[in-house]
C-alpha cells in the first residue's frame, strides 16, 4: 500500500469522505496561505493468504467503479481505514492514536 495509513500525521478519508486528522495535525493543505501538497505516502509490506489477497482483488475489481476507487492501493487504505477507526472507537474513546516512525516489534506477539 502507498497510501498514508501507518502514522496519524495525515489526513485519511474514509468512504464517507469524512476527513480523520489528530487534533494536533497542522491544517489541511487547502486551508489558505497553504500550498497544496500531496500527502506524503510510504510502502508498507505484509503478508496475507493467496485466497485472501484473490479475494480483495475480485472485490475490488468488481466494486472500484461503484465505490470510486481511483486504485487497489485507495481500496486497501479505505480497508485499513476502517479497522483503524474500529479500534479508536473501542480503546480509544473514538479519538485518533497518535501515530510515529518508531518500527513495530517484528514477528508474532507471544501468547497468540
């Protein structure tokens, strides 16, 4: 995925078109006296199934049009969007994690 969606520094847009920003987030690039600039964007790499990633695909294939996705990469950032937001909602009484660059701990969580 090339989208933003590992650090709460940008703004995501759900499917609703609602933006989600942190609080402490610096105004959009549309607001005035700022310039528009293109979110910074990052690959990020993980693991699924065959029929996990065939499945997305078939999806995405069949729905990008209704759904106006301009690419699998937007599909995928409106997916993990949403796990996100469910989380937030759940732990973080609806409000943003804070998001950083520090590396996540590779490899499985003992326990699971």
């Amino acid at each position: 995925m090339d989208d933003p969606a590992d650090t709460g520094d940008e703004t995501l847009t759900p499917a609703t078109g609602a933006e989600v920003r942190p609080s402490s987030a610096p105004p959009t690039a549309d607001a005035p006296g700022h310039s528009k600039r293109p979110p910074k964007r990052t690959t990020v790499t993980f693991y699924l199934t065959d029929a996990m990633r065939n499945r997305a695909r078939a999806a995405y294939r069949r729905t990008s049009f209704d759904e106006r996705d301009s690419s699998w990469s937007e599909m995928l950032n409106k997916a993990l969007l949403a796990e996100v937001q469910r989380r937030e909602r759940a732990y973080n009484g609806g409000r943003a994690f804070v998001g950083n660059d520090k590396p996540l701990t590779p490899g499985r969580p003992i326990g699971f």
